[in-house]
C-alpha cells in the first residue's frame, strides 16, 4: 500500500540522522509507514533511501505550514489523504535541525558535497 493514513510519525526528526547525531535540513514522512528521513538538500538523504529500500514512493512534507505529497514513482505531486497526527516536526524545532547539532558552517558543507 503506498499510503495509510492511520500510521503514526516515526518520531519528530529523521530516524537515521538521530540515531548517529546527525543534523538534516528538513523531514519527510513515509505515507506507507510513517518513517521520518531528511529531504534530498540534507547530507544524508535518508527519505529517498527509505524509499530505496522498502519501495515506499509516497512522502508527506513534515514541515510546520507543508501539507504537499510527492511520490517517488512518478516523480510528481500525489494528491494525498490527511494523515494521522502530528502533521509536522515541533515548530520550535529549527531549520536546519536540531537544535544544539547543526554545524555552524553547515551551509558550507552542503555545497561542497559530492566533490
């Protein structure tokens, strides 16, 4: 099932990047199982990872004021359902995030990836 709208948020930040202290720019929610990865403009790139490895295509915006749907398999938007609460990370939570883990040159790092 690419979405269910009954499945929780895994958490308030990106599951990878937490469990090794990482930071990300902002978060994507698995429509299918309710993983939380960082978007493609963070270092780690774990949203289309999860999609890589479970062949979950829909992600949710889990940003505060977002509510768009993107699937990975049409590399369009998806016109999704409301999904079970929360629809996003705390407010308070910074961009990049979080707080106390984001690099001061952080912005740095992001564009000299890949070289």
């Amino acid at each position: 099932m690419d979405v269910d709208p009954t499945v929780l948020p895994s958490g308030t930040g990106c599951v990878e990047c937490d469990a090794v202290g990482g930071w990300w720019v902002h978060l994507r929610r698995c429509a299918a199982c309710g993983h939380i990865g960082c978007c493609d403009d963070s270092l780690g790139q774990h949203a289309t990872a999860h999609w890589r490895d479970t062949g979950h295509p829909v992600i949710r915006s889990f940003e505060p004021g977002e509510d768009w749907f993107w699937s990975y398999a049409t590399d369009d938007y998806y016109d999704g359902p409301r999904l079970a609460p929360p629809d996003c990370h705390p407010a308070e939570q910074p961009v990049p995030g979080p707080r106390g883990r984001v690099p001061k040159d952080w912005m740095k790092r992001l564009q000299s990836r890949g070289r």
